[in-house]
C-alpha cells in the first residue's frame, strides 16, 4: 500500500489516506474510510476501515456507527457521503 495526502473538499484538513500499489494486492471488497468531524469541523484522529460491496453499504455501515458527530465516508480520494451529526455545541 503507499500513502498519499489529500485535501477534504469540505473543511480543507489534509488527510493522510493509503491506496493499493499492485493490482494484485486488491481486496476482494472495497475498503472504504470514515472520518469522525469534531465539533470544531476537523477531523479526528482515529479513522475507520470497513469493507462493503458499495457505496451503498458503506453509507449504511458507516450510519451505524454514528456517535453524534458528523462523518465522512471516502473510498481513496473520491468523497462517497457526508453525514450531519449534531448541531456544534455553542
């Protein structure tokens, strides 16, 4: 696998995410990434890696985990969805 950086379209963070070097090497599902926002509309340090046959799925699994913040589903570089959370504590 070999890292890349890329820009959130949304809130500008740099995040550092990894793809596939060898077609080989390929899952025989996606692995797609959630991100948690923070209230601050950073996001967290801790990610997650689930595997789904879709994007679909990915937006399902990932609505599971919801914990009250925003979240931001990716397969590599290509944003699938962003889920509001709560409104920002003010």
């Amino acid at each position: 696998m070999v890292p890349f950086l890329y820009r959130c379209p949304n809130t500008g963070t740099q995040v550092q995410a990894w793809t596939v070097d060898n077609p080989t090497d390929k899952l025989s599902m996606p692995a797609y990434r959630v991100y948690t926002i923070r209230d601050d509309g950073n996001f967290s340090n801790a990610s997650e890696f689930i595997e789904c046959a879709d994007d679909k799925e990915a937006i399902e699994k990932a609505m599971q985990t919801m914990n009250g913040y925003a979240l931001e589903i990716w397969d590599h570089g290509r944003l699938i969805a962003r889920l509001p959370g709560r409104p920002p504590k003010t």
